[in-house]
C-alpha cells in the first residue's frame, strides 16, 4: 500500500469513498459521528485536494483509506489545554482520518497516523493536534498509542452537524 497526495483525478473516487465510509457507519457504529452526503463528501475532498493537503492510501488503484493535514486548527480548539503554544505554522493538524470498510483492521489507520508524524517532523512543525468525538474510543487509544496526549474536551459542531463534544490531542514533537 503507497500513501500520497491526492489529486484533482481522485475528486470523484474519494466522493464515493467518503460515501461508503459514512454509510457504513451509519449502518453500525458511527464513532467519529459523520453523517453521509454532510461531512465528509466531496466538498471536503475537493478543498484538501486544492490545497494539496488530502493523503491517501492506495491499494492498486482504489482508496483504502486518507487523511487531512494542514495548519488549520478548529475554533474549538481554543478550549484547549495545550502543552505548548504555537503558531499555526508550527503545527499541523490531522483532520478526517477514515478506512474503508473493507479495510478495516489492517494497519491502516497505523500507516496514516505514523506518516502524519513522519510528515510534521519533515516540515519541522512543533506539534501535531487532532481531535477526537468523546465516544470515539478506538481512535483515542490509536494515538495514545503514538503518544499523543489529552488537552481537553471542544465543542466541535458547525451548526447541528457532527459530535458536539470532542477530546482534543496533542503530540508535541520539540
């Protein structure tokens, strides 16, 4: 499997990954709280793909699983108890990590996790910061797992859309 950054030629492949992402977990059990069709979709993908910003995992020519990383840090995230105060240029920040369900417990959500680190010590970034829907507890103990700490708990939703609270991370790279 090859991770890199998507392209205007992915738009329509990661419109339908978002899709089958978001249904299944609508059909099971949702734990980022993403809704079909609202976020993530297509809109999501073209403006990271814009902004040279969307990784994706590759298997052969289909999309495994992707990320987001950019500098662009919520509003929320000022209700966070950070363990370093930074400029948005000296973080990243890791958006919208999802796995097809056909690949799930593979190693990718691990592949992705460790090449945004890989990623933010290259661009030499001081942190990285992501955040996670409180009830979302495989995701909490993936970047645990990678040292990623707790800086407290945002109200992340953008109108009705999406969890309302989130456990926000941080792993400081200095």
């Amino acid at each position: 499997m090859l991770i890199e950054k998507a392209v205007m030629s992915d738009l329509e492949a990661m419109s339908d990954f978002y899709y089958q992402v978001t249904t299944y977990l609508e059909a099971t059990v949702n734990y980022p709280g993403w809704i079909s069709n609202i976020y993530p979709a297509k809109i999501d993908a073209l403006n990271s793909i814009e902004n040279n910003t969307l990784y994706v995992v590759r298997d052969g020519n289909r999309i495994a699983a992707s990320f987001i990383l950019n500098h662009a840090a919520e509003a929320g995230y000022n209700e966070g108890n950070w363990h370093i105060e930074v400029s948005s240029d000296e973080m990243l920040v890791v958006h919208t990590l999802c796995v097809h369900p056909d690949y799930l417990r593979k190693g990718l959500a691990s592949m992705m996790v460790e090449k945004a680190i890989e990623e933010a010590k290259r661009q030499g970034v001081k942190t990285v910061r992501l955040d996670v829907y409180e009830d979302n507890e495989p995701a909490m103990r993936l970047y645990e797992r990678y040292g990623f700490k707790e800086c407290g708990k945002a109200d992340m939703r953008i109108g009705n859309n999406g969890p309302e609270w989130c456990i926000l991370y941080e792993l400081v790279l200095i």
